[in-house]
C-alpha cells in the first residue's frame, strides 16, 4: 500500500538509480545463527529459478547473500530485462507541491558512467535486472546482491515492523515514508558494499558511489538519493556487520531528523513527536482546503528546498531545530495552479529565527519581484499599519509568516489565493489557524537588479499529490534508484 501523496517509481527513477534499486526491508529471525557462511556456502544447489543467462554465478551469489545475512531466504525467480526508455519529459506538474517549491525533477545529467545496471525487487519473489550493453558481469552481481537484500527483507517483514513503529498520526506522511525507505535501501546499501569488498568485486561499492555522486547532484536527485546515502550511513553505524543488521528495525527512527542525527529516540519512549496542525477557515468563493490533503514533509525535503537557491552547508543549518511541519494544499476550480500553506516548527525561538531569516534568502534568490504589503487590518498594537513581504517568480507568488516564536509559515502557489489567505497565528491547542479572506491591502513593488518581470500563472496539470517524490519505496514493485 502506497501512503497518501507517493506514487510508484517513475521509469525515470529507475533510469536514474541504475546501480542502487529499491523496495522495502526486514527483520532477522531471532533464532537464526550469525557466521554460518562456510556451511551455507557449502550447502547444496540453490533453487534459483534464473529465467535467462547471467555472466556470473547467481547460485553462489545467493549462497553468499544468506550467509553473509544470517538468514535462510526462499529463492527468488531472476529476469533479465531490456533498460527503459528515457522518459520524454522530466519536468514536474506545475501543481505539484515540489514545483511550486522550485525542486527540480532528478536530473539524469546526474547519473555517473558507473551506473548501467537497473533494478526491481518484488515481494512476489522476483527479482529484475536492466542491465546496458555494456554492463559488466561485476555490476550485474553487484546490483543482483542489492536486490537479494530486499528480498531477504521483504520474507522477514521487515516493512511492516518499520511501519508498526511509527506512531499513527505520522504514518504515511513524505517525512515517515523517507525516513523507513532510508532504512530499507541504506541497508540493502550496506550489505552490497560488503558483499563488493569482501569478494572483490572489481567495482566501486554503492557506497562510494553515492558518497562521489550525492554531493553534486541536483537538488531533485539528492531528493531521490537521500534515503540511500543516509540510510547506508545510518546501518553502517548502527551495525557491525550484514549479520548484525537486523537489529535496525526493532528500535527505528521515525523521523528523517531521527535518522540524520542516528538517535531513534521515539520508538524507545525517550521523547515524543510534537506534532503541529493546520486549521482552516475557507468559506471563500475560489479557493478550498482539501480535507484530506496535508502532509508531513519534514526536514530532508525542507533542506532540498532551501538547496535549490543556497548552499548544502546553509539549508542545514537553517533547519536545525526543526521540530515537525504540517503542509495543506489549497485548489481552485480553474486553470490556476494549486497552492499550500506549510507550518514548519522548531524547538525554539533561536531555530525559528535562523530559518526565516534563510527562508527570506531563499525567496529573494528565487524571485524575480518583490513586493511590500501595508494591511491595515493586522495593525500593531500601537495602531500603525503591519508590512509584510511577498515575493513573486514567473509563476508563483510566495508569503511568510510567523505563526508564534517557534513557528515559521510558508505560503505558496498562485497569487489570488496568496492575496486571499491570513495566517492568523497559533491556537491554545497549538494549531496554526488560516483563513481566506478577500485581500484588504496596498502594495508597492521593488525588484532584483535585473528587473521585475509580470506575474504569470502556471499552468495546470495532474497532481502529483504533496509529497510525491517518486523516488520513495514501499512494500510491493518498486524500481532501481538512484
């Protein structure tokens, strides 16, 4: 089952993957002995169904995989299949929540000339290789190892005892989902770059791969990536060894934040999420809240977002402290672009301050005008009208607010609705509450130095949902990435 807002991998994810493939992960049979390699290398001829020919010993392969995991796994069936096609496009909808955020689709420019195997695991016990022309028989093993690994995962239920640990109200979420495929394919990383190094492969392992790679990629491809390089990170300091692995899923982190900083602190009972909601009153004639539509994106996508104008170093910096978000989308019944609102909290009001402050940078670096809004009706205390900042690209109009010290509120999407919504702060329950009201303001513009250029409304397409990342897993088919 797919959560809300993720959709199944794209061909271009799988394009852009070709030698790290994703599915979903598990967990160890508490009885099952550890440095079993020898007999089980020793063990009589597997049961591998290999429905085509491959120029290396796939038996011995999946010998190794079990021994080196500890576990004795049913074999999988293993195809040989033709590379995709390159999309035609790899633009997103205008709609979409990354786009208005200015997250570019992953970028196959990225992919390295080391990347020429693709591939799928199944839970229905198959796995899947795409491998180029010129494909070496140590990159197919390499990447056949990889998908072994889900599959040990996918017969120890691996994915449902991740998903068991987070709490319900964050389940589902862009941030939850994520965070249990970092798990899933970071140790599926781990394992292969283990496998590379102890029968040297003549091949870098995923590992050095993604540590070359990840840090040029673009903002779309280190959004599709993350979850393999952290992941990998996490498992490699969590685990002494593939045998040892298993214990990452009793005790998981829940959160992206969790993961980065490697303190699973939640599943233990040592803290507690604190979760932030948004209220809305939209009785307004255009613009409605979808009810179902909200989401969690959390600290990773807030970084790739603040990335895609500033440095590495300065969107994680801004987003220390994050403490959780909430994100709603907000449509129309025409051809105007959707829009959002997206609270994002922190643990103090230092964080809170640092974050705007870079939000502001971000937003000036991205528009191409900039207006002061004077609204008499959210005069001071004093009596004096309130300013507020609004800046504008080509196709998008963009607002921030602060909800109370320790929350920072983004708005983005369309002008109209931009000209329509008032964050009115925090309720005593916490909730960050948001009207739409018909605008009541006068503005004057200012611009970058290359000039203001007229607002333009995007145009409309499919939605992608808020957190469709397209490159995230989930228990079921899912395909090579990075």
């Amino acid at each position: 089952m797919f959560p809300p807002g993720v959709y199944r991998i794209t061909t271009l994810a799988v394009l852009l993957v070709v030698v790290l493939a994703g599915c979903a992960a598990p967990m160890a049979d508490p009885g099952a002995e550890t440095g079993t390699e020898t007999s089980l290398e020793e063990s009589t001829e597997s049961e591998l169904e290999i429905r085509d020919d491959l120029p290396f010993d796939a038996d011995r392969s999946f010998e190794r995989v079990q021994a080196m995991l500890g576990v004795t796994m049913q074999p999988p069936a293993v195809y040989i299949e033709e590379p995709l096609d390159p999309p035609g496009s790899s633009d997103r909808d205008p709609s979409s929540f990354y786009a208005v955020m200015g997250v570019p689709a992953p970028d196959p420019a990225d992919i390295g000339p080391e990347l020429r195997v693709g591939g799928v695991a199944s839970s229905m016990q198959a796995v899947y290789l795409l491998p180029e022309d010129d494909a070496t028989p140590a990159e197919l093993e390499q990447v056949f190892v990889h998908e072994l690994v889900h599959i040990a995962q996918f017969q120890q239920q691996a994915p449902q005892r991740i998903e068991s640990s987070i709490p319900a109200s964050h389940r589902g979420t862009t941030d939850a989902t994520l965070t249990t495929t970092s798990l899933i394919e970071g140790a599926a990383v781990s394992v292969s770059s283990a496998y590379t190094t102890r029968y040297d492969l003549p091949v870098g392992t995923e590992r050095e791969i993604l540590e070359r790679y990840y840090p040029k990629a673009s903002a779309g491809t280190q959004l599709q990536w993350g979850p393999y390089h952290f992941g990998s990170q996490y498992v490699d300091a969590v685990a002494d060894s593939p045998a040892d692995h298993w214990q990452v899923y009793e005790t998981p982190p829940v959160t992206m934040q969790e993961l980065r900083e490697g303190e699973p602190a939640i599943t233990t009972g040592e803290t507690t999420l604190e979760t932030v909601d948004i209220t809305v009153d939209d009785d307004h004639p255009e613009w409605a809240f979808d009810p179902f539509e909200d989401d969690v994106m959390g600290v990773f996508a807030l970084e790739r977002v603040l990335a895609t104008e500033l440095s590495a170093e300065t969107a994680t910096d801004a987003t220390a402290g994050w403490a959780y978000d909430r994100v709603r989308r907000a449509s129309a019944d025409d051809d105007r672009v959707d829009s959002y609102v997206w609270a994002v909290r922190f643990e103090d009001d230092t964080s809170a301050d640092r974050f705007e402050a870079t939000a502001e940078r971000y937003l000036e670096s991205r528009s191409t005008s900039i207006e002061t809004i004077t609204t008499e009706s959210n005069a001071t205390s004093d009596g004096t009208a309130s300013t507020e900042d609004r800046w504008f690209t080509d196709s998008y109009a963009f607002g921030l607010e602060r909800a109370d010290e320790r929350t920072v509120v983004l708005v983005g999407g369309d002008r109209t609705f931009l000209e329509s919504v008032t964050v009115e702060g925090t309720a005593w329950d916490g909730d960050v509450r948001v009207s739409l009201a018909e605008d009541d303001s006068t503005a004057s513009m200012t611009a970058p130095s290359e000039g203001a250029v007229p607002f333009v409304a995007g145009a409309t397409g499919v939605n992608e949902g808020i957190g469709a990342i397209g490159g995230t897993g989930a228990p079921g088919l899912t395909g090579g990435v990075p």
